[in-house]
C-alpha cells in the first residue's frame, strides 16, 4: 500500500459543488476509474481518501488536491490517466505524485481576488480605502468561532492573519493578491476581509472572483 496525492482545479459550475459533495463525487471517480483503492475496515469499508484545507462555495482554485492509498504498484501516470476521464466539467487532474506535505501542517493559502465596480471612480476610492486599512494595524471583523462546545460571534484582527499582499487597479477592477493563514486552527476566508473592506470603506463591488492559488506548509 502507498499514497498518492492527486492535483487538480475546481472552476466553472464546479465552484458550487459542496466540498462534502465533493468528497462523494471523488469516491465515486476513484470506483469509476477501478483503481487499487486501500478500504477502510469495520462494518462500512469505503476508499482511503483525505482531502486538503476545503474550498468555500464559490470559490474557485488552481491547487486543491487529495490523497488516496492504493494497493499496487500502479504508476503515477496510470493513475492520472484512468482518473482524467471520469472527472466531471470543472475539475482537471494536473498532476498524480508522492505527497510533499503533511494535510495537517498547513499554514497558508494564497489566492487572487479580482473585484469589479461601476464605475472607475468607485474602483479608485475602494483602492484607496484598502490600501490605508490594509497598511494599518487593525481591522475588526466578526467571525463564528468556538467556545467549547458552543459556537459564538467573536471578534478579530484581520490583519494578523494576512501575511502577504499586493493591490492593483486597472479601470474598473481591482486585484488583490493575498497570503493568508489556513489550517485548522486560523484560517482566513478572503470573502470575509472583501466583506470586511466593503463595510468599512461603503463601496460594494458590482462582481467578485476568488480563486485559491496556492497552499503552504509549515516549513514552507
């Protein structure tokens, strides 16, 4: 038995597919494929498959990926191309390889945010407002959290979880490229800073693109 991780994108329709719909939708990909699939035990075996950092609805992303275990020495390459075609519109395998990274030691996600206004004196006065928040030393957001057992509205600071960005304006559009904390214990949803920024500079962008490009690992 080894593990592999498989690459691929999730776009167009797909970024409305739930990540558990997701999930059900590779279980059935794996069968359809008829890969050497490593089962689980107990009373409802199912195929070995773990996925990374899931993807917010309506997100798109150029890097989501799983790991599977398989029970042979079926290469690499046999795997992407049994896997290729039974892949629904949207989702493309980009690579088949050895895993370089613990699931459970991501600490970032990149993603590129592409904002369109009305208007480019909207565009401007949003680009503005954003580079004076995003320079300064706090910006509060409210985000559902923990407490025990209880899930409760608490605050907190954006910018602490932002580790890398860039804006660029360009007419009507605005880009913002970000590296922000991910994993399971901080992990920072672009559409909730866009929303955040919007709030606090009173300017609604007429439409909204997100798209992961990348994630991190510790070490990385």
């Amino acid at each position: 038995m080894r593990c592999v991780r498989v690459h691929f994108t999730k776009t167009g329709r797909m970024i409305y597919v739930s990540h558990l719909d997701v999930n059900r939708m590779m279980t059935r990909a794996v069968r359809r494929a008829e890969l050497p699939m490593w089962y689980t035990e107990g009373f409802n075996p199912h195929p070995y498959i773990a996925f990374a950092l899931p993807l917010s609805l309506g997100q798109s992303s150029e890097c989501e990926f799983m790991d599977i275990k398989i029970e042979t020495d079926m290469t690499n390459e046999e795997i992407k191309k049994r896997l290729s075609p039974v892949m629904p519109e949207g989702v493309r395998i980009l690579s088949v390889g050895e895993p370089d990274g613990n699931i459970n030691e991501i600490t970032a996600a990149s993603y590129s945010v592409n904002l369109e206004f009305a208007s480019h004196e909207d565009a401007e006065r949003f680009y503005s407002g954003a580079i004076s928040a995003l320079d300064g030393d706090e910006l509060m957001a409210e985000k559902m959290g923990k407490k025990g057992h209880r899930k409760v509205l608490k605050q907190v600071n954006l910018i602490e979880q932002i580790y890398k960005k860039s804006l660029s304006l360009d007419g009507c559009c605005i880009n913002l490229e970000l590296t922000v904390a991910a994993g399971n214990t901080v992990n920072l949803n672009p559409a909730l800073l866009t929303e955040t920024l919007e709030k606090q500079i009173g300017i609604i962008p007429e439409s909204q693109r997100i798209t992961r490009t990348g994630i991190i690992f510790k070490g990385e």
